[in-house]
C-alpha cells in the first residue's frame, strides 16, 4: 500500500471510529489574506515558533537521558550506517547526545509546519478572538475530501500539568506531545492540528473539500459580498453560505442558510 493510499485509510478509520469529526473549521478575518484563499486556493501552515502561546510547542523536557536511554537513542541514530558497528564501540557521552537531540528537535520543530483548525463553528470566543469580534468568517472543510491535504491530524489534548517530554524515550512521540499539548485554559477552542514536516508556509487544498462559508453575525455585506462573488467562479460554485445571528435570551450562536 503507498502512503497516499494508506493516509486516507488511517484517516478514514479515525473518523469512523469518531477521533476526528468529518468536517473542521478555521475561523478567518476580514483581510486579503482571507481573501486570497478564494482565488489561491491555499492555506498558511505556520511554524510553531510563531504561535501566541509561550508554552506551544515549548514545553519542559527532561534533563537528560538514562544510561538505558542513551544507549538506544545512539543506536537509533545509527541505524542503517554501514559503520554502525564500528561507531558503536566509541563512548559518547550524555551530554554530547543531549547536544545531538536539541539540534535535531529543533531542526524539526523549525521546518515544520501546523495547521489550526476547530471543531465547531460558533464559539462566541473564538469569533472575538479569531475572526475580527464575529466580523470575518468560518471555512468549513470535508476532511475525506482531501486526504493528502489533512495529513497527519493531531488532537489537541488540554491539560494543567504534564510529564516533561522526553525525546530519547521515543523521538516520534515526542513531536506529537509537543504538538498537541496545551494549556486547560484554551479548551474552548476545541482544536485540532494538521502537522507537516518540512512544509511551513502555503500548501494547497482541493477546491472541493471547501463545503461551506459561514460569516459572523457582525459581518459586513461588502465583505461578504466580495466573499460570495470569489466563490462564485471557476471551482468553488458549489460552495454554501451561512451566517450567524445571536439567540435570544442565551448566550448563543444561531446559523441560518444565506
């Protein structure tokens, strides 16, 4: 089986299986950034050093390895060297593998790039923060319609304490605990990460995995005019439009068909 295939069967069974749901959201504002997604059809994978939270990404790690731990991470950096055998029989010393671990932890974590998206599409905090005080949008995504551009997801777990990571243990596990731990106090965002190694920047996404607009109950109608007009050429005609409005006597977010 090539990756594409095994990608969309991985993914397919995660949402089977009720760990991811089939459609995500990522709120926008009102910029040309925001616009420009219409007509690019591309979103920005940034890097983590640039997230606003000080802990994303950067949490406590242990201090160094156990003699147990040193020896199998020096043998999982050797795997596959021809030499192995012979540069196995050198003494390294735990602080010069820690030296190796926090290059190559930083190689990775700086060339990397992850993608927010939310679970739902009307949290009232999630509009203030993240889409202009409800004046911008919410793109609503169909996961199994573009497996290549929704791998690898990450559920974000939210915690107030944590073990520190330990990249000798397990490298791989490692990354995935930075990626998805954050602090209890951003839970309402319901998140979940889209992780690409060595792709910070731009990556495209298929038109049709595009389902849905919904803009905020304080958009502006040139703005979702201009929204509308972009959607309606070329290939994303057959997306939807809804638009928020509060509830009464709740402290609620209601969706209407535009």
């Amino acid at each position: 089986m090539n990756s594409h295939a095994s990608n969309k069967s991985l993914v397919r069974q995660a949402i089977a299986q009720g760990k991811f749901p089939k459609s995500l959201y990522k709120y926008r504002g009102t910029g040309e950034n925001t616009l420009a997604i219409f007509e690019s059809m591309k979103l920005w994978f940034p890097k983590p050093s640039s997230f606003n939270d000080p802990f994303d990404c950067n949490l406590s790690e242990v201090s160094g390895p156990t003699p147990e731990e040193a020896v199998r991470f020096r043998n999982h950096i050797l795997e596959g060297r021809p030499n192995r055998d012979h540069l196995s029989s050198f003494p390294v010393s735990s602080a010069e593998l820690e030296a190796i671990m926090t290059a190559a932890r930083a190689r990775v974590i700086d060339h990397m790039g992850v993608f927010c998206l939310s679970r739902t599409f009307d949290n009232i905090l999630m509009w203030s923060h993240y889409a202009e005080e409800h004046k911008g949008l919410v793109l609503e995504f169909d996961i199994e319609e573009d497996y290549d551009f929704f791998t690898t997801p990450i559920n974000v777990v939210y915690t107030v304490e944590y073990e520190p990571i330990n990249h000798f243990l397990d490298p791989h596990d490692a990354v995935t605990r930075l990626i998805s731990t954050k602090s209890k106090a951003w839970e309402y965002e319901g998140e979940v990460r889209i992780m690409k190694p060595h792709t910070a920047g731009l990556v495209s996404f298929k038109p049709s995995a595009l389902k849905r607009v919904i803009f905020g109950c304080r958009s502006d109608q040139v703005f979702v005019d201009k929204v509308v007009a972009l959607c309606s050429k070329g290939p994303l005609r057959h997306v939807e439009f809804g638009r928020l409005s509060t509830v009464s006597e709740k402290f609620a977010l209601q969706l209407a068909q535009l």
